[in-house]
C-alpha cells in the first residue's frame, strides 16, 4: 500500500481497551500522516485520517475505568487499515458484547483492508479467523489463554 492509497486508520476501542495501546498506534499513525502531508505538500496538514472507532460511535471505557472517546462507528468509516489494540477481560464476554464486530472485521479484510493486532488484539483476528493458516507471533504472556481460545492455532514465535 503507497502512502498516496492510505487515506484513513481506524483504532477500535471497545471496553477493557488498554489505553496505552490504543493511543501509542493513534500518535504513531498521526505523526505517520503529518509526513505524509509534508510530502504531499500540505505543510502541516495530515495526509490521511487516524481516527479512534467504536463499534457504535459511542464513548467505552478503558480497562482502568478511563472515558475512551470514539470519534466514529465502525460503520462511518471506510479506512485501508484497522488497528486492533490490547484489552484486559475476558474474551468469550467481550465478543458476547460486541457480536457484530468479527463480521464487521471478516467483512472489511474481505474488501482487502490490512488489520492488524496489539497483543491481545490478536485474540479478535483469531476469533474473525483472519489467522487460519498464517504466521503470526504473539506475546508470550498472551499465549495460554489464546491455545486455550484457539488450539488449532499456533504462534511462530513467543518471545518477543
């Protein structure tokens, strides 16, 4: 993908988001298009959208109980990269929370978005069966709870 087609990133925030993770890929991505603008020619205009998602549009909260503020829903947004941050709870009642958003993330890899996963991000993408048959390395710290999720995957490397 050339910076010319990247036009919009979509952070997902859901409840138990880890914050950090979410606002470390929104300054990386930011500071990512303010170059692209300086090299489109736009001074100090972004080149392209960084925006933070929620599966409603709404407000979640972080796992430490902090407002997360989305500035979209995820079907608002048309981006050519979704970033999928950590999240500390219990995964099988966090998809129960959100049942549309494994169809939402089959639908948007199947237009060809590129997704990609902070630690126990990567728990969305096995359950969206985005990892069936891939490479993919994982947090050690993340790996018996994701065998127990999803033994028929099995990370390249854990030791990160």
């Amino acid at each position: 993908m050339s910076n010319s087609s990247l036009r919009q990133v979509a952070i997902l925030a859901t409840d138990h988001t880890i914050s950090s993770t979410l606002t470390q890929a929104k300054d990386f991505f930011y500071m990512a298009s303010l170059n692209t603008g300086r090299q489109q020619g736009l001074g100090l205009a972004p080149g392209f959208e960084t925006l933070i998602v929620s599966t409603d549009g709404k407000p979640v909260t972080s796992f430490s109980g902090d407002p997360i503020i989305a500035q979209a829903s995820i079907d608002e947004v048309e981006p050519q990269l979704i970033i999928l941050p950590s999240f500390w709870a219990d995964f099988d009642s966090l998809q129960q929370s959100y049942p549309h958003l494994i169809p939402w993330l089959q639908q948007q890899y199947q237009r060809g978005v590129l997704i990609g996963a902070v630690a126990t991000g990567a728990f969305w993408l096995a359950a969206a069966g985005l990892l069936d048959g891939k490479r993919f390395t994982l947090h050690w710290e993340n790996q018996p709870g994701f065998t127990e999720a999803f033994p028929d995957l099995e990370p390249s490397s854990t030791r990160v």
